[in-house]
C-alpha cells in the first residue's frame, strides 16, 4: 500500500495532537514528523522529503509567510496544506501569493481537512469555501473589478491555465517542454496583456472566462 507521507508544523501542541489523532485510523497517510518552529521543520527537510506539509504560517516568532519560499527550496516537490487561524482577507491573499496548495481554516470540520490532504497529494488544489468565496466574489485586493477576456496566443492560454492551476514555474516547463526562463516570459506577457497584477487576480480571470472549472479548486465542497 502506497502512503502519503505528512509533516505537520504548527505552534500549538494541541493542534498537532489532534491532527495525529484525526488521521490515526487512515491507514494509507503517514505523519513522519512535527514540528513547533520553523528551526524544527527546516531540520526536517532537510531529511526527509514528506509528500504534504500542513503548516499554519501567520504564527510570529514560530512560522512566517516567508517559511513558504523554505519550504520550496528545501523540498520543492512536497505540497503545502495551509490549516490557520487567521481569516484575514488580505494576509490570506498573500499566502497565496507564495504559491501553496491548498487553504482551510482552523474552523474546517475533520472531513474538510481529510479531503485537503487527498486532493494535495493527488496534484489538486484544495480551498476552503471561505477562501474559494474570496476568489469568486471578487474581493481580490484592487476594486474587484470585472476582467474581460482578452486574446492570448494558444501557448499563453495553456501556460495561463496551468498558472491558475497552481502549477510551478519548474513543472510547467517540464509539461511544454520549454525554459524555466520562458515560462517567466509568457507569464510576464500574459498578466500584461490581462491587466492583473497578482496571481489570485489570474485566477479569477480565469475562472470568471471559463479557463478553469471552479470546482478543480475545491475537492469536496
């Protein structure tokens, strides 16, 4: 049986107890390690390489939004789960500027954060409603203006998509066969060419002309 191997970095003791005692019966999830701070976590993966990494980053003098970008570079193909306390709209937003996974906050029920856990180590993204209403109301830092479709070359348009996916610079010019450097070009042209300055604001575009399915972003809601 295949598992899918967990790291749980959060603050709060309790938290992690009860996060060991939700998944403790999932015979095929396996938790290889906790951490309180960021020192632990760092140490950690530098070890050992764990498929999804659920950390709540809006904790000072523990995790930051910046341990992200770490998380990233020392293990660039583990998933990153966010499980906060904080619903704040635009701390929220730049979470997910640092290009994590998936978001629910600590107000989910168990079967939301099972579900996280599955879709992040299938590839998926996974938002809870709180968060995936952010995305598709419009309340995206800048108005929340309406975006028009514009023409994007057929490469853009994959290359868009894939963005709003939430795939990585990195896998991206794996998948078209193409330069990391490349890559960063289309995106400098295509978030040009719509007039969004953000990823979140990319994939509201995306979703409000039809690029992506909305409910990719949510896999059990």
């Amino acid at each position: 049986m295949s598992h899918t191997t967990l790291f749980i970095a959060d603050a709060q003791h309790l938290f992690r107890d009860g996060l060991k005692l939700l998944l403790k019966s999932k015979r095929d999830i396996r938790i290889i390690g906790e951490g309180g701070d960021r020192e632990q976590l760092f140490t950690a993966l530098k070890k050992s390489k764990p498929d999804v990494v659920i950390i709540d980053c809006n904790l000072p003098g523990y995790f930051m939004h910046r341990d992200i970008q770490h998380i990233h570079r020392y293990s660039p193909l583990s998933k990153i789960l966010i499980i906060s306390s904080d619903n704040d709209k635009m701390n929220i937003f730049r979470i997910l500027e640092y290009g994590v996974n998936g978001f629910l906050t600590k107000e989910c029920g168990k079967d939301q954060i099972i579900k996280a856990i599955y879709a992040l180590a299938k590839g998926e993204k996974f938002f809870c409603d709180k968060v995936l209403d952010m995305l598709l109301t419009k309340k995206i830092p800048g108005g929340g203006k309406s975006y028009k479709p514009v023409t994007l070359s057929g490469r853009e348009t994959e290359i868009a998509k894939s963005i709003a996916a939430g795939k990585t610079t990195k896998d991206i010019a794996k998948e078209f066969y193409i330069s990391i450097h490349t890559v960063r070009t289309h995106r400098k042209n295509i978030m040009k060419k719509l007039g969004v300055k953000s990823v979140s604001e990319l994939v509201l575009y995306a979703v409000e002309n039809g690029m992506v399915n909305p409910e990719n972003f949510n896999a059990g809601a």
